[in-house]
C-alpha cells in the first residue's frame, strides 16, 4: 500500500503529522489552551483520562512513532549512499539493515 503513494507526499505528510503532535503537546504543556479551543472535542481529549496514558502526554506518542518512521527511511537512505558510514560526524545516523 505505501509503495504507491508517492514519496513526496508521504514525507509531506510526515512533516505534517509531526508538526500537529508538536503542536498538541505545546498545547498539552501549557495551562491554557492555544491550539484547541476550550470546550472542543480537542480540548474534551486533552482533560480526559486518556490524555496521559502512564503519565505522558499523548502528543509524545505521535512524535515518537512518526518520528521513528522517519529514522526507519533516513537509515535506509544512509545504507544505500554511505553503508561504511564515512560521514559519521555530528548527528550520525547509522546505517540500516542491508
């Protein structure tokens, strides 16, 4: 299924997806609500009891699992253009599985 999505819209939507979970936790973290209006669905979720499931902000999963999918392809990237790892200075990504 994902193969026929392109890849530009696939990162466009990463992108996206990652911003609105930014977003969210910014809006989680702070006392009033920015991004969700007071008394919206948005704003119903974040003062429920699932808004932190074992004591993290919701918007922290989604960050951390588009993110992951976003490592999962950089590591790919970096096993097919540089697999002995030549530029491995700075931030490294180390190469994924061959």
């Amino acid at each position: 299924m994902l193969s026929r999505i392109p890849p530009l819209v696939l990162r466009l939507a990463l992108l996206l997806a990652i911003g609105m979970s930014v977003a969210l936790l910014i809006d989680y973290l702070r006392p009033l609500p920015a991004f969700c209006d007071i008394g919206s669905g948005c704003d119903q979720v974040r003062r429920s009891t699932y808004s932190h499931p074992l004591g993290i902000p919701l918007p922290v999963f989604g960050i951390a699992g588009f993110g992951a999918a976003n490592y999962d392809r950089l590591a790919r990237v970096k096993c097919e253009y540089d697999p002995d790892n030549v530029f491995h200075l700075n931030q490294n990504i180390e190469p994924g599985w061959r």
